[in-house]
C-alpha cells in the first residue's frame, strides 16, 4: 500500500526513480495514476531540478528529455529540512517501503532516520 506523506501536487518538486531523476510535477491523471513532469526551477524551494540531475550524473540532458511522463507510483517526495548523513544528498520520502521512511537517490537505498541529519 501507498503513504504518501502528502498528496503530490503541480508544482511538487518529486524524484522519477523510474527516469532516474529529479524534476518538478507539471500536470496530475489521478485516474490514469500518472504524471507529466519537466526539469524547472523551484522558487519556493530554490531547487534546480536540471542543475541537480547534473550533479548527479555528471553528463548534459538533452532539450527533449527536460519534459516527461511518469507513473504516480515512481514518484518520491522531496524531504527539505533532511539530508543524507554520509554524502549530505538530498532526500526523499519513502512511500512503498513501511519498513523505511526515506530513500536516498543519490545512495540509491533507503534510509533509516539515524542515517540523516537536518539540512
């Protein structure tokens, strides 16, 4: 079963663990249980979707991979007052697995509460 720590939203910065990136919810299905995503800026936030996909990978992103869709279920919600302990990576909500409540894209394994720290 699914917990969300919140309902995703347009607007939502969100991590595509299918895609393996981050990028910002631009329109919701809820009946098809998708999503279209695009790499933004996030003002309220001041994320740079493409700016962190970068760092994390290392190589450019093409003009026609910047916009995407995505089903609801690979999308992971960005925690903003937590990073990861090791690297201090941002991280995600864990909303699949009960036995963890986070998950670390950069580590790419999810994560137990001792194993972060506040941003």
């Amino acid at each position: 079963m699914i917990k969300r720590n919140h309902p995703l939203s347009v607007g939502e910065v969100v991590f595509d663990c299918n895609k393996e990136c981050f990028g910002i919810v631009t329109e919701l299905n809820k009946t098809e249980k998708t999503a279209k995503l695009a790499m933004n800026k996030d003002f309220e936030h001041n994320f740079d979707t493409e700016k962190e996909n970068l760092l994390m990978f290392d190589e450019e992103i093409p003009e026609e991979e910047k916009e995407w869709e995505a089903h609801t279920i690979s999308l992971y919600q960005v925690v903003w007052d937590k990073v990861d302990a090791r690297e201090r990576n941002p991280i995600c909500y864990e909303h699949i697995c009960k036995d963890y409540p986070f998950y670390s894209p950069y580590l790419d394994e999810n994560l137990f509460e001792f194993e972060t720290m506040e941003k």
